[in-house]
C-alpha cells in the first residue's frame, strides 16, 4: 500500500499510462500536477511522436503533438518511469 489517500480503485503512484495520468491529474485535489518536478524536470521523449522535451511539472503535455505524459512524486527521479495516456487523450479540463 502507498499509503496515499487518494488511491481508491487501485489506482495509484505505481500505476501505468493513463491510469496513472488521471491519478496524478486528480491527487490530492489536483494540486500535485502543476507543481514544478525537482531539478528543473526530467528530459524525455514524446510516447505518442517522438518529440524531445522536458516534463516540467507532474501532468504535462508535448509541445509539438500535445501528448499528455505523467509521473508520480515518488519516481520523479527518473524519466522511465514517465506515463503516457495515449494518443487522442484530452485531460478533463480540455473537454
């Protein structure tokens, strides 16, 4: 258990693509996923095109296709453990 309170469902820090996006997205009242990844962000690719860019803060999105990629506080420490929600997912304040 992670001991995070948000993680009903089974969803939590430890999941994977877009169960893990919409996790991030919602933890905590939304409040983790503007804040800002230690260290300046994590340098990755975009999942969905291939583009190079830094995930800056917890939620954050490919500046050229605008692919939505996550992960968690407890694993920020290394870009692998970057989620993507797949191509065409638009986050719930897009709608």
């Amino acid at each position: 258990m992670s001991g995070c309170g948000g993680c009903e469902g089974g969803a939590g820090p430890y999941s994977e693509g877009r169960e893990l996006v919409e996790f991030v997205y919602n933890a905590h009242g939304g409040a983790i996923r503007d804040m800002p990844i230690p260290d300046g962000g994590l340098k990755t690719r975009c999942q969905g095109c291939g583009e190079p860019f830094v995930l800056k803060t917890f939620v954050g999105k490919c500046p050229k296709c605008g692919g939505v990629h996550a992960v968690s506080p407890p694993r920020c420490h290394d870009p692998a453990n970057i989620q993507f929600a797949g191509v065409g997912y638009k986050l719930p304040d897009e709608d």
